[in-house]
C-alpha cells in the first residue's frame, strides 16, 4: 500500500481565513491548521468542492495573506486543502 506524503513540509499554524470561491462569489469564515510551501488545510472546509478557484485570506497578528489557490482534496468532516498559487 502506497502511503500518500506532503509535497513539502507542513508547519502548524491556527490562523482565522476567509475562503472566497472566485465562481459564485460566497465567502466563508474558516480556519487554517497547517502551512507549506505549496497550501494550507483548510477547517472544516468540507463544503468547498474538490477543485474549486478560491482566494484564501489569512489573518494573523494584524497582518492579512491573500492568495489564490484551488481545492486538491476535501475530507468528510476533516477539512479541505488548498494548492495556492500566486497569479
């Protein structure tokens, strides 16, 4: 049985975000529980549909991130994970 890895390293990290689909516009309010260099899991993000174009807005400290991004994976209850990309 092949045993699926990250990409790249995942770095804890508990942040509010907002998770815009750039499609319909609807935004939610979730949170972040991990980095890397290629994404984040999103929580509980179980409601965003495997594939869909986000724009991910991360608060910390005062400070906001944005990027765009695309969802890769959605787990039942689990959270979703976005690829982000900078276009």
């Amino acid at each position: 049985m092949k045993v699926e890895r990250p990409r790249a390293t995942r770095y804890l990290f508990c942040a509010p975000l907002l998770l815009t689909d750039l499609k319909t516009g609807n935004a939610t309010s979730e949170y972040t529980k991990d980095l890397s260099l290629f994404g984040c899991n999103v929580v509980p993000g179980d409601a965003t549909p495997l594939g869909t174009r986000t724009r991910i807005q991360i608060a910390y400290k005062g400070q906001i991130f944005q990027a765009f991004g695309q969802v890769v994976y959605v787990r039942k209850g689990g959270g979703c994970g976005n690829c982000v990309h900078q276009d």
